[in-house]
C-alpha cells in the first residue's frame, strides 16, 4: 500500500467521523428542540445543551473544511488525481453510517 493509499484512507475516515460527529449533534438539537410541556427550568437546562452540540457541529464543520483544503492542496499538487477508485470498503461503510444516521433523524421527526 503505497503513501498515497495511506493518506487517503485517514482522510477517508477523518470525513466519516466527522460526519458523524455532525450529524449525532444535530441529532441532538433535534430532540432538544421540542419545548412543549416543558418547565423553565428544564429549557434552561437544554439550553446549555444545545450550545454545547451547536459548538460540535462548528468544530465538525471545520474539521470538513480541512479536510477538503488537504484534499484539494493533494490535487493541486498531483499527489491524487480527482478520480482515482476510493476502496470500496470504506465507501459502503460510509453509506451505512450516513444510513443509519438518517433513518435516526427521520424516526425523531416523525416524534416531532
């Protein structure tokens, strides 16, 4: 496996957890989200909460957006060309997690 593989295959997982982390906090804003029958104690509760995933979802975002500036900077450089195959292992494991993460978000809006 040569560097290239390498570094592709850490970015490849630096996107999915970071994906993950993405979309577990927005996940977490939308059952936060619902103050029906709540005390105000509560809210103020969840408010700390919510701060806290909106912070997680920056952070995640920001960890996207260097990783697709290291991408682009490999392109540029000739160290990856744009379509060269991506295993596909790691392909399939990223549509499953992003699957399942889905099929998490659509269940709490049918709640909601």
């Amino acid at each position: 496996m040569s560097n290239n593989d390498v570094r592709l295959q850490s970015l490849v997982s630096q996107v999915d957890d970071a994906t993950a982390r993405f979309l577990m906090n927005e996940l977490k804003l939308v059952k936060l989200a619902s103050n029906k029958d709540k005390s105000l104690a509560t809210v103020a509760a969840e408010t700390t909460e919510i701060e806290s995933s909106t912070s997680g979802i920056v952070r995640a975002v920001e960890d996207l957006l260097v990783i697709s500036r290291r991408l682009k900077e490999a392109w540029v450089l000739g160290q990856r060309k744009p379509n060269e195959a991506v295993n596909s292992d790691d392909l399939e494991r990223s549509r499953q997690t992003t699957q399942d993460i889905i099929s998490q978000l659509s269940s709490i809006n049918e709640w909601l």
